[in-house]
C-alpha cells in the first residue's frame, strides 16, 4: 500500500465525485474538534463543498523514538471521534501519512481545489512548513486562509503602551484582561455547517499499524471539567496527590477543547484558573516575538557562558527518579509512566536538574519533549528557562529549591511519594542521595555568579 496517497484510492475518489470538482479543503492540525473551530466555520460558509482533511507528518513522526508513542493514539482517537458524526451525514477526514507538500499535490492532482483553510500554528517548524504550503498553492493559484483559533490574543496583538513586547508576566496578564471581550471568547457554530463537508464514502481514518506505529494502552484525561474544581483551583492546585488540576493541558495541545471555553469558564469561577491559561498565550506570545529561544538559546544571553558540568549518569539517575529526593523521583516515575506531571512538581524536577546537578536545561527541556502527553514548546521552553534563570521573568539564579522542603510543604503525609517511591522509607533509599542539597546550592551559586559576572555584573 502507498502510504504517500490518501488512504482512499483514485478508484474510490472517482465513485466520490468529479475528479476535478471545485473544492475547498479544510486542513487540520491543533485543532481536533468539530465545534467551535475558526477555520473550519469560514472553510464550510464559503460556496465549495470542504474536504476535510488532516495529514501525519512524516517529518514529525520520523523523530518519535518509540512506535506506541502516546501522544500519536492520543491525536488517532480524536480523529475517530471526529469521524463519527461526519459519517452520519455521508462525510469523513481524509487522511494522509505522507509530508505535507506531497498531501497537497495528490489533492491537487486529483480536485479543482480553490482555496485551502487551516488554523494558526506558532511554533518554528510550523511556520516554516506553512510557509512551503502556501508558496505551492500559490503558484497553483489556489488561496491560502489561516485563522487564529488556539489562542485569544496572537503574536504581537498584546503590546506595552510604548508598543514593546511584555517579558513580564504580571503587566501581560494585565493588559490581557482589559482587553478581554465577550466577542472575543464568543463561540463559532462550526459544526452546524457540516453539511457543507464533502460527501464520499469514507474508508475510515488511516490506521497506526498501517503508519508502522502501535496503539499506546494509556487512559487519557477526560476533556470536561467540572466548575466545584475551578472554584477550589487557587487554594488545591500546589498538591500534586489531589485531583485538584484540570488536565485538560493535551486537549488545549491538540486542540480538542476550545480556549474560547475555557476562558469562558476561568471569566466565571476563578481568576487563579484564568491566570493559567494567560501564561500559556504568554510564553506562546514570547516564542514568536523571540524567535531564538525556539532554536535553543537562551532568553537572556548572559546564561550562555553558564559552566555546565552536564554529567550524563546524573541525568540518567534523574531521568529514571533514583535521584533519593522523593518528591524529584516521584515526579520523574510519573512521567515516565503516564506522561503527565504536575506543575508543582514540574518546577522542582526541573530546578534539581539544573542547579543540584548542574545540566544545561536544554537536556531538561529536550527529556520532557519526549515525554510528556501534553508538550508544547513554548510552554515547555518557558519553564525550563524559568527554572534555569535564563529566561524572562525567570525565578532568580540565587533561587534554589530545596526538595526536602517543597516535599514537606506539598506532600507532607507523603501520599504522593508513597504512590510512586513506594521504597522511599527504605536504609538504602534514604542513603542514595545523588548529591547533598546544600553543598549543590553553594556550587550552583558559585558557578552562575562567575559567569554572570563576567558577562554583565548587572544581570543577576
């Protein structure tokens, strides 16, 4: 079977329609759902009948290191729900595992495509690859509209009143919130306009095994949550034994949620709640504005000359949680086995890395990238320069986690631990420390103020 064609064959596009109908195509990427979709709602009220479709990229997949990748079943199950009401009414996704310039010219060969509508994606390599997309099609003179959809404010649309960028977290949120509008967080009734799709008889979504992958065994998180835990968000959030959090963090990801909702419901029940949603577009904010910290540099120059000691058996005693700090080792454990991590916990496994074991965050960040169900690389990137001090409005270099601490403060009946370092009362874990914390604070200390100081003496 030829991968790089649709999974429907030409055979089965002829019974279809007209090989060169006019179409318009509606492309999805983090955007998995029906409802409330910008770009699908513009793509289904223009006068061609939409192609939906969405492609997996070989230039993405190519790097997954494991065949049962989680994230890859968690975007396969949203395609098949989506599926769902579209063969209801005769429709379906079209879907390709092939690049995205080789999708389009099949689709190409095949239809009269007038237009092409998509979603905004922010990060480096998706604008890049929108940048390919849309010079092909323009020389096919095909249009090319992409919407703002994951995201309330875009790009540059949050200014200072003197039109800078804000690197500051606080005078951000605040000029988010004067600007917020009922318009703005309104729904589009996209899934009412279905009807508009294009009728074929669909042969299902393309299958993992067909791919080369396997289907990963994981329980992904529900994409409802209920108001009781919003309200109680700011006073339960810090505990990571609680199912105090949302995890609805891989549905904003992939798009299977609406941020328009959400924001909808943080306006409603909690502004602590609301807050986090506004660091998302914050860190999303500093990605396009500073483009290099995508490209793996620091916020702050002055954190390039950091002598990094970059010890791989550390790393890998952190990658694997047998670092003998509970509260690190547990969050790793986590990680590792379900691909979620509290955010709690994730700032302190990521300062132990960076300042108890001296690793260049960039390894961190890389780890997590692998990991994590809900990765995104502005959000990731941001905490791994927060953690570091490298990046803007970073936690001070002079700032140290003392896991101990955090453990007693958060976890201080060790439920958590107990769940994932079931030994951590052991003789021998007690005595398995990878390094002493006080001894790692006055090295780390040490080692950024030389080389702050010898960049700019200012800077700290």
């Amino acid at each position: 079977m030829d991968l790089l064609k649709p999974i429907d064959d030409k055979s089965c596009f002829r019974k279809m329609q007209n090989p060169k109908e006019k179409i318009s195509v509606f492309w999805f990427r983090r955007d998995l759902r029906l409802e409330d979709n910008i770009g699908l709602f513009h793509a289904l009220n223009q006068k061609y009948p939409v192609l939906l479709v969405f492609i997996f990229d070989k230039s993405i997949l190519s790097k997954l290191k494991v065949k049962n990748d989680r994230r890859l079943t968690f975007i396969h199950n949203s395609l098949l729900e989506i599926e769902k009401p579209l063969n209801d009414i005769g429709s379906g996704v079209k879907t390709f595992y092939s690049t995205p310039l080789e999708a389009f010219q099949v689709l190409n060969e095949e239809f009269e495509v007038k237009s092409v509508f998509t979603n905004s994606d922010y990060e480096p390599y998706a604008i890049k690859r929108d940048k390919e997309i849309q010079e092909y099609l323009q020389e096919k003179g095909i249009e090319f509209h992409s919407y703002k959809d994951q995201v309330i404010f875009e790009k540059d649309e949050i200014k200072s009143n003197t039109g800078g960028t804000y690197t500051v977290f606080t005078p951000y949120s605040k000029k988010w919130k004067s600007l917020i509008s009922g318009e703005l967080v309104s729904s589009k009734s996209s899934e009412s306009h279905l009807h508009n799709s294009l009728k074929f008889p669909a042969k299902g979504i393309i299958t993992l095994s067909e791919m080369g992958f396997d289907k990963s065994n994981d329980a992904f998180p529900a994409k409802t949550v209920k108001a009781e835990l919003i309200e109680a968000y700011a006073e339960k959030r810090n505990f990571p034994f609680l199912p105090a959090t949302s995890r609805l963090s891989v549905h904003l990801r992939f798009g299977t949620v609406s941020i328009r909702e959400l924001v909808r419901l943080g306006l409603k029940h909690s502004e602590t709640w609301l807050n986090e949603l506004i660091w998302r577009e914050f860190y999303m904010s500093i990605l396009w504005n500073f483009p290099h910290v995508g490209n793996g540099k620091s916020f702050k120059s002055a954190y390039e000359d950091i002598n990094w000691r970059n010890n791989e058996a550390e790393f890998q005693i952190w990658c694997e949680g047998k670092t003998g700090y509970p509260i690190v080792d547990a969050g790793m454990r986590e990680l590792n086995e379900t691909g979620f991590m509290h955010n709690r916990v994730r700032m302190i496994v990521a300062s132990f890395l960076v300042k108890h074991l001296l690793v260049d965050w960039r390894w961190g960040e890389a780890y997590f990238a692998e990991k994590l169900l809900d990765f995104d690389l502005s959000a990731n990137n941001g905490g791994w320069q927060w953690a570091s001090g490298s990046g803007c409005d970073a936690a001070p270099y002079f700032r140290v986690f003392n896991p101990t601490l955090q453990m007693e403060k958060f976890d201080k009946e060790f439920h958590y631990i107990k769940k994932w370092v079931p030994e951590y009362n052991s003789f021998s874990y007690m005595n398995s420390m990878v390094v002493n914390h006080e001894f790692a604070r006055k090295r780390v200390l040490e080692v950024y103020k030389k080389a702050l100081d010898k960049s700019n003496p200012n800077i700290a």
